[in-house]
C-alpha cells in the first residue's frame, strides 16, 4: 500500500513554482549531487522517488560518497551513481569534477549545499543549476536558482526542505511510502526472524555524536526478552558490542561491526527498530518499519523519524536533553500499542 506524507506542504511546492519558468516536460536528465550522509541520502531518495514516479522518461544520476553507493544503486529509479571517493581528499574531488566535466544534465540539483557540492554542481554542463537557499561554505555561488526553504520558523527537517527541487519545478512532492529497493543480499541470519513483526526487534546502539548515544540498550534489550514473549532482538552498529545481560538461546543477533550492505538488509527487516538519531533509523521508517527513535541533545521535530505524525513513528526524548537520565522502562512503555501492553505492564 502507498502512504502518502505532508500534504500540507503541497500549497507551499506549488507556489515555489512560480518562482521557475522551467517545464518539467522538457527534463529528460536530472544530476542528483547528495553525497552524504546516510540519513541525508535516504531523504533525497524518498524525494527522488516521487520526482521519477512523475517524470518517467527522465534519467537520474547521482554523486554519492562510495561508502554509501550501495544504498543508492539499490534504489530502481536512480539510473547511474557516481562514485566520490572522499577519503582520497583533493585527489578524489578533483576526479570527480573531471567526470562532471564532461557530461550534460538537462537539471542539476544539489541537495547538500556544501562548497565540494557546490563545485560538483559548477563542474557539470548544464543550463540549470539549483541549489538549497540555506546552502553554506560559498556553494550558493555556483547556483543559478536558489530554492526556497518551508515557510514558517525553523530550523526545518530535511525532508520539507528537499521537497523544495521538485515543487519549484512544479511536480507533486508528496513523498510515498515505503521507499521502493531492489532485494539485496541473502544473508544466513534472515532465518532469525519470527514471521511477526511486533515481536521482531532492531536495535542500532551507535549515532554520529557521542551526545546522541542512549546508554541503556543493554537494560532495552534484557526487559525486551522478559516482558515480550517470542521476541528476538538483533544488535547493529558500526563496531562490535556485546550485551552484558545473558541471552536466551535463540532470542538474540549481535549484527554490531557487519558492513554496510549487511546494515541495510538488517534494517529493511520487518520489524520495530529503535535507535538513536542515525541514518539506519532514517532508512527503517523510509521502508515502512515502526520506528521508536531516542533523542537527547537533538530534535525530533528537525531530524527525526519522517513524518513524525505517522502511526509508524514515534520518539522519546530523554529529559533535559541529557541520554542517561532517560530509564529503559520509559522506553519500553513508549511502544505502547506496538506490543502486547499487557505483557510489558505485567511482566510477562
């Protein structure tokens, strides 16, 4: 089933057309620079998604980091990716603004708003440029249509602010659920997971910011088993870690330090993920996974679960926006219908 999120937004898309008198018939080829990060990249997909659903005929390629190619090559309607190779420094830059030099776009869009994007974006032949109007580092210069950002206060979430490309050139930028990949690998783990859902859990430990890392999965994950029968529990983050609680025999997947395209098969699992603010968490709502995001120093309004008033998201905040004064009780009942309540209250 497609789920559609932020109609309210459409009035806003379509006034930023006005601001283009660029025909969306005539786009037969669009460059996508969104080089990173995870979380960043699963965004410009979503949005992507409902730009190709309406513009058939157009190829779309992208410039993405090549740790995070994988994820975007998985998607059926990006067309070609660009590897950037970013930990070859100046020399990785520069090999990538000669592959741009040499192509033509009949739109280049650049939905990450950093000098090296904007560069990329001034290395590609094309007649339209456009970039993020909050763009920053000198990258506004390199475009010929700034696009305009969400009305209202922000600071905005990601999403809002990327359904800005399509609406100024006068497309529908609803974005649609769940966000469509090609199978990826086959894994001997797939077998782990129970044919329900609700009693099926992903847990990402890790998160780019210390600040952001919640330290009481190990305490999540002991009363997951305890109150929640049948439930399994898998482990992922970006190095290994152990639980300290003892798991029951066959109850429990430590996935911490797998590789990426191991990351992104787990995460794809129907399940309830829980995480910190990540880009596993991210990619897991964009599928159509529960998603129980854990916030501290952050805000789940800019750069939580997309959309936050979906039934399938949901995020606790850790008081004072400090993570060891959130309890694991608290975050066990903010499930609450996703689970048998009964069983977390009575301790089954």
């Amino acid at each position: 089933m497609v789920e559609l999120g932020l109609r309210a937004n459409r009035r806003w898309s379509t006034l930023g057309a006005v601001q283009c008198k660029l025909s969306s018939a005539a786009i037969k080829s669009i460059l996508v620079i969104k080089p990173s990060s995870l979380g960043d990249i699963v965004h410009g997909l979503q949005v992507m998604q409902t730009v190709a659903s309406q513009l058939p005929d157009c190829r779309i390629t992208w410039v993405a980091r090549d740790r995070f190619a994988p994820l975007v090559e998985a998607a059926p309607f990006v067309h070609e990716v660009l590897h950037f190779r970013r930990k070859e420094g100046l020399r990785g830059l520069v090999g990538m603004l000669k592959t741009l030099a040499g192509r033509h776009f009949d739109l280049v869009w650049d939905m990450q708003g950093l000098l090296r994007s904007g560069l990329m974006a001034a290395a590609a032949k094309s007649p339209e440029k456009w970039g993020r109007k909050d763009s920053r580092e000198g990258a506004g210069l390199f475009y010929g249509h700034r696009i305009q950002l969400p009305p209202g206060p922000g600071p905005h979430h990601a999403i809002p602010i990327l359904q800005g490309f399509p609406g100024a050139l006068g497309l529908d930028a609803d974005i649609r659920f769940p966000l469509g990949l090609r199978p990826g690998g086959t894994f001997p783990w797939h077998s782990f997971f129970s044919d329900d859902p609700h009693r099926n859990f992903v847990i990402f430990t890790d998160s780019r910011g210390v600040g952001k890392e919640w330290p009481g999965f190990d305490e999540l994950t002991r009363l997951i088993w305890e109150r929640i029968p049948g439930s399994r529990v898998a482990w992922c983050a970006g190095v290994p870690q152990v639980p300290k609680a003892v798991a029951p025999e066959g109850r429990f997947l430590n996935l911490t330090g797998c590789p990426l395209d191991e990351m992104i098969e787990l995460v794809r699992v129907k399940s309830i993920f829980i995480g910190n603010d990540s880009g596993p968490m991210h990619l897991s709502a964009a599928v159509g996974n529960r998603v129980l995001a854990i916030f501290g120093p952050t805000s789940p309004m800019r750069f939580g679960p997309w959309p936050m008033d979906s039934v399938r998201t949901r995020a606790v905040c850790a008081p004072e926006g400090v993570m060891n004064q959130l309890d694991a009780e608290t975050v066990l009942r903010s499930l609450g219908d996703w689970v048998d309540v009964g069983d977390v209250q009575r301790g089954l």
